[in-house]
C-alpha cells in the first residue's frame, strides 16, 4: 500500500491499495471528458396520463456545466415555485456532463423554460416524485488527458485486480468503497466538521465551521468574510454586518448570516434555526458525512490491520447481493444483513467470493448494532476516537438518522484504452459509490485537482 494524499486523509482516506505509481494527467480538462449516465429504475406512466392520478412529470436533462443543486435552484426560479417540489436520485457534480431523471410536481411540460446548456427529454408522469432509492447506479466515460506515463494503467489494474479477490472475475477490479472527496467538500472538505458538530448538539459550533473556518484555497476576499465571521463569534456578534461583507455566489453561508442577522445569533436555538436555512438535502448532508468520515476511517484501520476486504472474518456483518438489481451490475442490498459467526465464515466467504454477498462497516445512527470481533473493535475504536455514540444521531428534522451499513469493497467491470498523454475509463458504479475513488488509484494526484 501507499500513503495517500494528505488532503484525503483529512476525510478519513488514508491509503492506496496499489503500490504502482500514478499515470499523471488531468481528470476534467474538459466537461466532456466526464461523462456520467445514470442506470435507471423508475417506472412512469405516460404523459397524457390523468396530472390528478399522476402529478410528477418526470423527464431526462443532460446537463453540461451545472452542479444539480444550482440547476434545480435555476429551474425552480424559473419556473416561480419551490425547489422542494423537484426531486432526483442523485446529485451530480458541475465539471462534467450528466444525464439524469428529475421529477417536479403540478408543472406541465410546455411551462418547462430553455436553460443555457441544458437538453431536456419529458419521460412521462408518476404518482410519486423521484427519491434517492430510486436510483440503482451510475455509469461513466472519463478521458484522462495530458497523462505522462499512461502506461501504467495496466500495472495499477493488474494489483486491483488482486485487492478484488476471487470473486473479481474478467476484468473486475476492486478498491475500498472510501466516500469520496465530494462527499465533504473537493476545494472546502467541511460538511463532516459540520455534521460532528450537530451530532454532538455544538449548534454555533456547526454554523461557523460552515461560515467561518477560512481555507487558504479559497480566494482572497473569501477568507477574509469568513474571518470576519469567526471575529463576530467571539466579539460584537454583528452579524449584519459580517452579511454585507460576504460574497453573493456563496448563497448558503449567507444564508445562515441572514437568519442569525435577524434573530440575533445567541443562543444554540439561534444557531440552528440559521443551520435550518439551508435545502433539507443540504441539512441531510452534514450528518451524513459525518457518518461518511467515520465510515472512511474505519476503511483505513481495517486496511492498516491487514484485514481482507474481499471475504469476512469472524465478527463481520455482511449484506447480500439485490436479486432485483439489473444485470450488469452487481448492487448490495443492506436491508438483507448477516452476522458471520465463526460456524459461518466459510459459508460466507463462498457467497462473497461468487459476487452474492459483501462484508460491510456501518453508517452509524441510532438504529445500528456494531460487528463483533476485530471489526467491531475497529468500529467501537473509531466512534471513541470521534466521541460518538448511535444514540447522538437522535436528532431534530431532517438531521435525525437512523443508521445503515455499507459494502466496503467496490468492485466493477473496467475498459481501460491508452494512447498518446491520455487514458479512458469506462465502467458502472452501483448508487452511492464514487468514480473519483476508483480513478485516484490510476492518477495518484492531488483530490482537489482531480475534484
């Protein structure tokens, strides 16, 4: 293995699993080189169909340049309603080019704006908006230009190959299915600080690791509005103020500024009213990437400990395969958990050595039961470290969480095509799982470069 990059091991990512070094290049030269296609699940009915029996149009947008929250945020001014009346799967990153379904409720097609960069195709109605369960993965198309040693792709697939185990047949790869970059911020990493912090009850604590908490990446005026932010913590609390020095693009912190402006910003109910703001996707978030660092740490200590990721050990929780999943690519299904006990490891390594089961870590919130064993030493040791238990995340609103578990290894069918200063990779994700972490084994580069 290899120490990762610092920045990633701020999120928890301590490690490649891949001792070859990196080919170079750059990742999103162009928002073609990153193409993104969900797999779909949804079933619709037409467009002529009753709007009282199904009030959700749903329809296809390919969108280039556009960050899904900001392009619902645009369509929802447009079209003179609340974004919370439009729904998706699955939020999309802006340097690329996404296809995807969106669903809004009591809109026609011919009230549909033109958007700059945008193609919308209507698919039909349904009797339920769109929800994240509905999406079943994602598959991508990522050129890597300007490569120095492209080359090296084979040897990089060649050990994934090996880190997949027996069950990573042909040409299936595996990695650790480490939440990416993304999940807490590629320029700012934070949304985990922010859900730690609503975790254990630090309202104001929450607020200004979003609003204030400057990074030197960020530009100049930037981290001076966040220092201001910080100052106003610990002195005048003017939160106007502070409002007016802040830049307009960054819409949520001022936001949260604008309530705490109004109510006063003093108290912890202050603090989360301000932190109430912002969109309930948003405000799920925070939690869950805290529980996404924790996650990720766990990853890295089962790894340091020598622990295998393709087959269980006495004490794993494991989660068989979707039967209902589609048939190019393997999903885990987290509702159908088991414990290994040390009578059933070699029946469990045989179901996850054919691609019919997973070893899994936990998401924790106040319905999880932690693994036995040396994993449930690594997931006790963790939460202890983070001063977590499953019952903090009995939390009001859309911060409350409940808890899942999920697969930690990733593995896919990969197509890798080199040339001159560039490589293209093409492969399927089931949902919730990231291109960038199977892509940061082949670049070794820095995540905000990549992001």
């Amino acid at each position: 293995m290899q120490r990762a990059h610092p920045t990633e091991r701020e999120v928890g990512i301590e490690w490649y699993v891949s001792e070859s070094e990196g080919i170079g290049g750059v990742l999103r030269g162009r928002d073609e080189d990153f193409r993104v296609r969900e797999i779909e699940h949804f079933e619709t009915q037409p467009l002529d169909a009753s709007p009282d029996a199904y009030p959700d149009v749903v329809f296809r947008t390919t969108l280039r340049g556009w960050d899904t929250n900001d392009f619902v945020s645009r369509l929802s001014n447009e079209l003179g309603i609340s974004r919370e009346r439009l729904s998706w799967a699955g939020t999309k990153d802006k340097h690329a080019v996404t296809t995807q379904l969106f669903s809004v409720r009591g809109v026609d097609p011919d009230q549909f704006p033109e958007i700059s960069r945008t193609d919308v195709e209507f698919v039909g109605r349904a009797g339920r908006p769109i929800e994240f369960g509905d999406l079943v993965g994602n598959e991508f198309e990522v050129v890597v230009s300007e490569a120095s040693t492209p080359g090296r792709a084979e040897d990089v697939l060649r050990e994934l190959r090996e880190f997949g185990g027996e069950g990573a047949e042909g040409d299936a790869i595996g990695i650790p299915n480490w939440f990416g970059q993304q999940r807490f911020g590629s320029q700012r990493p934070v949304t985990h600080e922010v859900g730690l912090h609503v975790a254990g009850g630090e309202w104001e604590k929450a607020v200004l690791s979003y609003v204030g908490n400057p990074f030197e990446a960020e530009s100049e005026g930037t981290r001076r509005a966040r220092e201001r932010a910080d100052e106003a913590a610990k002195g005048d609390r003017d939160w106007a103020g502070v409002l007016e020095e802040y830049p307009r693009r960054l819409r949520y912190e001022r936001s949260m500024l604008h309530t705490l402006a109004e109510n006063g910003g003093e108290t912890p109910a202050d603090f989360r009213e301000a932190l109430e703001t912002v969109p309930s996707n948003l405000q799920r978030l925070f939690v869950h990437a805290a529980q996404s660092y924790a996650f990720n740490l766990m990853l890295s200590e089962r790894l340091e400990r020598g622990l295998p990721f393709d087959r269980p050990v006495a004490g794993d929780v494991a989660c068989f395969s979707d039967r209902g999943g589609p048939a190019e690519l393997v999903v885990p299904d987290i509702d159908r958990l088991q414990r290994v006990t040390p009578d059933r490891v070699d029946t469990m390594e045989r179901h996850c050595s054919r691609g019919r089961a997973f070893v899994t870590a936990p998401l924790v919130g106040t319905e999880t039961e932690l693994a036995d064993g040396e994993q449930g030493d690594i997931e006790r040791s963790v939460l202890d470290e983070l001063g977590l238990e499953p019952e903090d995340f009995d939390l009001p609103g859309e911060f409350d969480s409940t808890g899942t578990r999920r697969a930690i290894l990733l593995r896919t069918e990969m197509d890798v095509t080199t040339g001159d200063e560039r490589a293209t990779f093409e492969f399927g994700l089931p949902k919730g799982s990231y291109a960038t972490v199977v892509l940061r084994e082949f670049l070794k580069a820095d995540p905000i470069e990549m992001g």
